[in-house]
C-alpha cells in the first residue's frame, strides 16, 4: 500500500497509511460485505453526505450494514495486525457467552480449539483452516476499546470471526508470520451518536 510510511505505535500495529477517510474505509468494508453476501456493489455513495455522521448511519443501515463506529470516526489508518496485534483485541461478546472478549483470555480458556462459526459456514472459514490469508481487500474494522473492554487494546467491530479463526490457525501450526489487515478508528466524530454515547473514545 502507499501513501505514508510504516511505523509502528510502541509495541502495537503496524501502519501502513494515516489519513484514511471514513467514505475509503466505508466504501472499503461495502465492498468485501456486500461480496462476501453475493451482493452487488453500492453505487449512489458520490451522492452520500460524508460529513453527517447521522446521515452516514441511516445510509449504512438502509444498505443492511453495520452502522455506528463505521461513521464515528473522521480519520482512521490502515493497519497490519500480527498474532500479538490480535490476541490484545477485543471480540463481539456473543460468540463465548459469560467469558472474557479478550483474545488472549480466550486463548488461554481453552475454548478457541473448539470454536466454529454457526452453520453456514462462511466462506471465510474455509479458507482459513485450509492455510489461506486475510488479505488487504478482506480489512477488519477496529476502534480503540472501551474500560469494560480492557485489558483488550482495540475493539473488532467486524470481523471477529475471522480474527478468531486466523489466531487460531497462527496457533495451531505455529505460523507467527501470518498478518491480517484493518481499518482503525483514530480522529472521533464529536457530532456522531455512537461518539456521543461513549464518551471515553474522545479521550487522548
């Protein structure tokens, strides 16, 4: 990827680009979503208002895809995330009912081993425990986690599946060299509903 430097923040995510826009990280996350689902592509989003954070939410919804965190953030980067990078995130709390949303808790449950996404599985899945990559065009979206989300660094708002599956295989053959790719929320969006409601993420 181009367009800045790599760097990494102390001991957490390399990056790859600064500066992202939210219309380049939504429009990003569109396109593996909508393709994941057989869709088609969305093609009205030169008509959306990219500075309403409330008219991105209703765009997104309408579109049946995740809203909230997608426009609450101004500028994001563009990360790679190793094995470490992963095991400090914070999972959707459904998938281990009752258990900690911290990777590496989860890891050291015992519980990943076990795991598999509900039947269907997704494609994604496949492709995984067969020795394949989370490329750049399959990015997962992050934002800085929460106080009831700590010890965790970043939150997975989507795809933590993926995230689980890969850390998983990383494990399982001792394969430390594999990466994925994410979008991380960095500049909040003081006006968005999601920023409004969680205040902490205005902070630092």
């Amino acid at each position: 990827m181009s367009g800045g430097s790599v760097r990494r923040t102390g001991p957490l995510v390399k990056i790859i680009r600064t500066n992202v826009s939210r219309c380049e990280v939504i429009e990003a996350y569109a396109a593996y979503d909508r393709a994941k689902k057989h869709l088609p592509d969305i093609s009205d989003f030169a008509c959306w208002e990219w500075q309403d954070a409330s008219e991105i939410d209703l765009r997104l919804a309408n579109a049946n895809l995740k809203h909230g965190v997608l426009s609450a953030y101004k500028l994001w980067w563009f990360v790679e995330l190793s094995a470490s990078d992963l095991l400090s995130c914070a999972i959707v709390n459904h998938i281990f009912a009752d258990q900690s949303q911290v990777v590496s808790a989860i890891v050291l449950s015992g519980l990943l081993p076990g795991w598999s996404p509900p039947d269907p599985h997704p494609d994604w899945y496949a492709t995984l425990e067969e020795g394949g990559e989370l490329g750049p065009g399959a990015p997962l979206i992050l934002r800085p986690a929460l106080r009831a989300e700590r010890p965790a660094t970043w939150y997975i708002e989507d795809g933590s599946g993926r995230a689980l599956c890969l850390v998983r295989r990383i494990l399982r053959f001792a394969e430390f060299w594999r990466v994925a790719y994410a979008y991380v929320g960095i500049v909040p969006d003081h006006d968005s509903p999601f920023v409004s409601s969680h205040r902490e993420l205005t902070a630092g």
